[in-house]
C-alpha cells in the first residue's frame, strides 16, 4: 500500500507515523533537553552522583554531603512547550504531563486531561465532572489517584458517577506511573499510580535559598485563567509561594463553572421509538451536564538547617455537578461533594555512616457527597457516601554500598492505612458501615552496576482487615451478617535499565502483584442510583494475583524522541464488575431477565484473565523554519483484554492511532493532531454493545514570553488558543456505562492565560 492518493483517514495516519519513524534522526545534531523529575517513579532519590570507581573491594561509600545553603528541592527544568516529555531513567513507562501542558488542556478532570494519552484513557461518566483515568484498561481498584504522594482519598473508585476530589487547576505536574515503583503505594495500585504534584507543601522557596532570601525573603505569586466555548466554562486559579530565613508558606485558590456541553447536531440524543412523547432533550447540548467546583489551600514548611523539610496542608474541595444520561435527566440527579484534608510530608537529611535520609507522608480525610434527585416526588438526597481515611508512609533510605557487583542503595519503609466507609439512602445502604485496616512494609534495592547498567529489586508485603456486615438477601435482607475479613497479600517486582547507543535506554520489568478485595467489592448489597446498578459483592472473593511483564525503550533527547512499551499481564481471580442481564427495582427480589425494574443487576465476580497491549509515541524535529523548528508527532496504543476461559473482559478501551505536525520557536508553539480511534467490538458477552470509532481532531496556538522584572503585568506570561474535537465528531467512550446516551463534548475552543509575577 503506498501512501500516494491516500483515499481513509485511517491510510492516511498510518503513513504519517511509518514516515516519521523512516526519518534518519542522525541528520540533525544532537540536542540536550531538560531531565524530566518524577516524583513517584523511584523512592530513591539522589543528591550527588554517584560513580563506581571499583567494583571489586565492598568498601562503605563515603557520605552524602549536603549544604544546607542550597535548595532542598532544586527545581526541574520542565523541556519546552511542545516537546515531548519523557522521563529516561525508569524501570517502566511513565506518562508526564507537564504545567505547561496542563494549563493549556481543555480537561476539567484528571481523566479528562490524560483521556488521550497513550495506554491511558478514562471512564467519561460526567465528562468535566466525573471521570476518572483509566490505565491499560484497568480503572477503579487497580488504579491508585494521589497527591503529592497522599493517597486522594474520596470514592471515586466505588462509582463511576463520583467524581475525583482533586483539580488539575491546582496541578503543576501531573505523572501516570506503572511497573516496579508502583510498589511503594500498594496493591491497589496495581495497574498504575495517577500522581498530581502541586507546592502545596513547599519544599524550596520560590528564589536562591541564599543569604539574601534568608534575611529579606521572597515571593512569587501566579493566576491561571481561561473560558471555553463548548460549555460557556470560566475558570480562575490564583497560586502564592512566600518565604524567608527558614520558613516556606503556599496559599492557593481555584473556581470553576460550567453550563451543559455542546455535542454534534442532533435534534435528540436518544429517541424511545416506544414512548409517547421524546425526552425534553434541547437540540445540540447534553442535558443535566454542568457543574460547579471550588477549592483552596494553605500549607507551610520549615526547612531544617541541617538539609530537609517539614510542612504541613489544610485544603478544602467542594464541587456541585449533574449526572447526564437519560434517567438522571428525567430526575435531576445531581451529587454534592465536600472533602477537607489535612496532610504532611517531610524529607530529613541524616547523612550518617548508615542512613541518608528518612521520609514521610501523611494525610488525614473527611470525605461525602450526597446524590440527589427526584424520585417518587421527593426532591432531596437519596444517598450519601463518606469516607473516613487516615494514611501514613515512612521511608528510610540508607547510604550506598559498595558490593563486589555494583553499588547498591536501599530504602525500607512501612505504611499503615485506616479507612471508615458508609453509604446510607432511603432505600437502603449500597453497604453499611464498614471499617478497612491495612500495615505493609516493603523494600527497595537499586544497584547500580555500571553508569550504564543498572538494577532494581523491590518486594512488598501488607495485611488488610475489612469488617462490615452484609444483609442475606435470599433469606432476611433485614437481618446483616457481620463479616471479619483478613488477607495478606505479597508482591515482587524485578527491573533491568541499560543505556544504548545513540541516547537509546531499554528497560525490563517483572512483577508479580497480590490485591486483596476492597470493601465494597465483598459487601455491597443494594441501589446504586447514579450508576442505574443493584450492586451485589461476594464475601467469598479471595485474592487477585496479577503477573506482568514489560519490554520498553525510549529516547529523551535529541531530534528524534520516542518512548515504546510492550507488556502482558496475567490475572488469577480477576475481581469485575459483571452485569449479568437481570434488572432490578428496589431490592433483590426484583431482579429478574425482563423485569419491569430499571437497575441492571452487577455481581462482583472473579474469573482469570490475559492483558496484553502495546503504547507508543514519538516526535521528530524534521527541519529548522523561520527561527523554530517544524516536526511531525505519532501516538499508538492498543489493550487487548480477554478470559483465559473464553470471552472478553467488559469494558476495554479501543485501539487508537495519532499524529499531527507541531512548529515551534522560543516564544510560539502551534500544532494540529488527529487521533483516530478504532471501533471497539471485542465487548464482554452481557450488558455491553459494540462501540463506534472516532475521529479526534485538537489544534493549538500559544505565545509564551518573560516580562521586564519591574513589570507590574509579572514577570512571564503565557497566552493561547485550543481547538478541541474541531471536527465536532459524535465520540462515545467504549469504557463509559452510559456510552449510549452520554457523547463526549462537541468542537470546543478554549482560550487560556497563565501569568507569574
């Protein structure tokens, strides 16, 4: 097939992306880019490079020094706008979204910002309200969202209806982190790890930490502002970090409003060819989609002389938004959520003979939402979730050893989780009060065997109680059963990272991952009305092992960059969802295959399953053009999930191809990129349906330039322009549950300014 009078779309893609990749990159000369900083991928973190003089002779290494003159946590430099961002020195894929490119996003979500990143998608249940990302088709309990290293604690992994409580407004970097690393959190973690990093918790003040800031300190202060067309959004952030002597503080504040969303053309979004009379659906919008969300933050550090920090946050979120779909409309279901935290972290410098540093993490949750509607003439709350959470983490790192085979560092470290879940409404509790207990300790070795070559071994083990209580549905549903379950699971993970030729780094992984079920995965019982769900859990669940093995190979600098990964991951007991057929009304004994009730029937299963897939995205520099340089960008990636005893695993996102072409100087960046997604029809046996492939077409111009110092306007300002889904093509999300009735938003311009001062 030759790529001349291309005729598809999808011929057309894929001679873009063999083109990019047939280019010789050693044309060019080589070019020297920013290291990507990733917080979450690695406990070990490094202050001074370390070199292997000798790997014969164990000899204690030498100790750290760090001078408490300098930063604690010097900044990365981010690469330049449009530059793809990859992080080289990882054991597995890791997907960095950068402040610059999250402030030009039109995501007003988590999910929503890494919707179209390669092996990462996302539920789309409330796009701009409730979506949460989903990693390589896993979602919900396998997929672990925190912040700066605190778990988020809301119930965003109980319902695809609840909403994420964290904003990418008060983001600066956001990372998506699969592989070994993702040890540190835990097993629910065992698809990957969404980590948002803010200053939340300043770590170094916004200026030189040297004498000058130390007697008259320094500020620096930031807005973050843009409207968008598809749902008339307005939204603001205003961010300050201050300091002086050994005193850090950060305050920020963020709001957001949105009205329903725009789609393609249609007079109607569904049609009952049965009813009597259409929905009142408005012709050209998603009705019951907008929503409302607001936050802010205060946090303050103390930098200890020695090397170090502590600090403290308090933030408070608060968001309002309507669930669209056409029961929810009828209804005027609508969820109300508040979450306040209180978390903590820190980071002492030792430098003894043994120990380098010790770490921790805290945060302390309270979290709920209440779900309202109109159901049976009464406006008001029909259900209510809270969570309750308490979580702490320490990390001991000690000092390198030199062995006869390397240098080797390690960190140790323990993590103790306390969790309060209820869900009551007036039909009932999804499940009654339940409690979840969790301690784990786990261990880090890197070894480092050369510059080139290195190591890392990492295992983990971890004990979880749940107890709660469950009502017998076939005997007395009034009567609960109390439940005290335990499981301890264990896990292992084995990376190799060597650096090639050509500024090439090849990585392999293998994991073998124990997930112990979730509360309500065991005990659930009852209406989940957003969901439109009777959900049923099984006690009896054990638990879910998961073996996975991982091929990558990437490319950070020069002007050719890439990143490419391979993996396959094989599930004994995978715990799913599984919508059987029946519907249900109220209560269990409703539920029957034709029933004149309008909840599906969920249960809680377990059966083993086969992941296998493949993620791929690169960027050439292809030529200098009028002081910049113009390129070409390709994306790929394709899961394939199914049961080792036949059928599909529900819910998989499809395959997907992209590239576009991007020119960019030192102030400008345009681009234009089309995504192709392809039609999904290895669907699950019950309760799913083939989905349609899409086109995605985004385009963006920004204009980034540093000020006069005594500028009042601040000292950098970024403008832009974002076109998103331009084509205003009909996108509906293979993994969402309302696909049918939920379309993504339609074509959509957002216009955006970000200024630091």
């Amino acid at each position: 097939m030759g790529c001349g009078g291309i005729g598809t779309g999808r011929r057309l893609l894929i001679c873009v992306a063999a083109g990019a990749l047939a280019l010789n990159s050693t044309a060019f000369a080589q070019q020297s880019l920013p290291t990507i900083d990733v917080g979450t991928a690695s406990p070990i973190k490094r202050r001074t490079p370390q070199r292997v003089e000798s790997a014969r002779a164990p000899t204690p290494a030498p100790p750290i020094s760090v001078s408490p003159a300098q930063p604690v946590a010097p900044a990365v430099e981010a690469p330049p706008p449009g530059v793809l961002a990859i992080a080289p020195d990882q054991f597995a894929a890791v997907t960095v979204v950068t402040n610059e490119e999250l402030r030009a996003s039109a995501g007003a979500t988590l999910g929503d910002v890494l919707f179209s990143r390669p092996g990462v998608t996302s539920s789309s249940f409330a796009p701009g309200a409730a979506s949460r990302p989903i990693v390589r088709g896993l979602d919900n309990y396998r997929v672990r969202i925190q912040e700066n290293g605190v778990g988020a604690s809301g119930v965003s992994e109980m319902g695809e209806d609840h909403g994420v409580p964290l904003d990418p407004l008060g983001a600066s970097q956001m990372e998506v982190v699969r592989g070994p690393a993702t040890l540190r959190w835990g097993s629910q973690a065992i698809g990957g790890v969404v980590n948002v990093a803010n200053n939340r918790i300043p770590e170094a003040p916004p200026c030189a930490l040297d004498a000058a800031f130390r007697e008259k300190g320094c500020a620096a202060a930031e807005t973050r502002a843009a409207i968008a067309t598809v749902d008339n959004l307005l939204e603001n952030a205003m961010l300050l970090d201050a300091g002086r002597g050994n005193f850090l503080v950060h305050a920020d504040a963020h709001g957001r409003r949105a009205s329903d969303y725009r789609v393609p053309g249609y007079p109607y979004l569904y049609v009952d060819p049965f009813a009597e009379e259409p929905p009142p659906y408005f012709a050209g919008r998603q009705p019951n989609s907008s929503n409302r969300s607001g936050g802010a933050s205060l946090g303050g550090s103390y930098l200890i002389p020695s090397g170090g920090f502590v600090g403290f946050a308090v933030t408070q979120y608060d968001s309002r938004y309507r669930i669209p779909g056409i029961e929810p409309t009828e209804t005027n279901t609508r969820i109300e959520m508040r979450q306040t935290r209180v978390t903590g972290k820190g980071d002492i410098h030792i430098g003894s003979a043994y120990v380098d540093a010790i770490r921790f993490w805290a945060g302390l949750t309270d979290y709920k939402h209440h779900e309202l509607a109109n159901e049976g003439g009464f406006d008001g709350v029909q259900q209510t979730f809270t969570n309750k959470d308490l979580e702490v983490r320490v990390e001991t790192q000690f000092m390198p050893v030199a062995l006869p085979f390397g240098v080797m560092t390690s960190v140790a470290g323990v993590q103790g989780n306390h969790q309060i879940l209820t869900s009551p409404g007036l039909e009932g509790g999804l499940y009654d009060p339940n409690r979840t207990k969790s301690v784990a300790a786990y261990l880090f070795n890197e070894l480092r065997v050369t510059d080139a070559f290195r190591a890392q071994l990492a295992g983990r083990i971890e004990h979880a109680q749940v107890a709660g209580s469950l009502s017998n549905l076939l005997v007395d549903p009034a009567a609960p059963i109390s439940r005290n379950l335990n499981f301890t699971p264990a896990s292992g993970a084995f990376g190799l990272l060597h650096d090639l030729p050509y500024g090439l780094v090849a990585s392999l992984s293998a994991q073998y991952v124990e997930r112990a079920p979730r509360a309500p995965e065991l005990l659930s019982r009852g209406v989940h009305e957003a969901t439109g769900t009777f959900d049923v859990g099984n006690p009896n669940l054990g638990i879910e092992r998961a073996k996975t093995f991982e091929l990558g190979l990437r490319r950070a600098t020069g002007p050719l960059r890439f990143e490419a990964a391979l993996y396959v991951t094989r599930f004994d007991g995978f715990i799913f969802r599984n919508l059987t057929g029946p519907v249900c009304e109220a209560d269990f004994a409703s539920c029957a295959i034709g029933g004149a009730g309008d909840l599906r029937l969920a249960i809680y299963s377990q059966r083993n399953a086969v992941f296998r897939g493949a993620e791929f995205q690169s960027q050439l520099d292809v030529a200098p053009l009028m002081g910049g340089t113009i390129g070409v960008e390709n994306q790929f990636d394709v899961v394939r999930a199914s049961f080792t005893s036949g059928g599909n695993v529900p819910r998989i996102p499809p395959v997907r191809l992209g590239g576009g072409l991007y020119w960019r100087d030192a102030n400008w960046l345009m681009r234009a990129n089309l995504l192709h997604a392809f039609a999904q029809n290895d669907v699950a046996a019950t309760g799913e349906t083939p989905t349609n492939g899409y086109n995605l077409l985004r385009a963006e111009l920004s204009y980034r330039t540093p000020l006069a110092p005594n500028n009042p306007w601040g000292r950098e300002m970024t403008l832009g322009l974002v076109g998103n889904n331009l084509l205003n093509a009909d996108i509906r999300n293979s993994v969402s549950f309302r696909k049918n009735e939920v379309l993504l938003p339609g074509a959509n311009l957002r216009l955006f300014a970000d200024v630091r001062f």
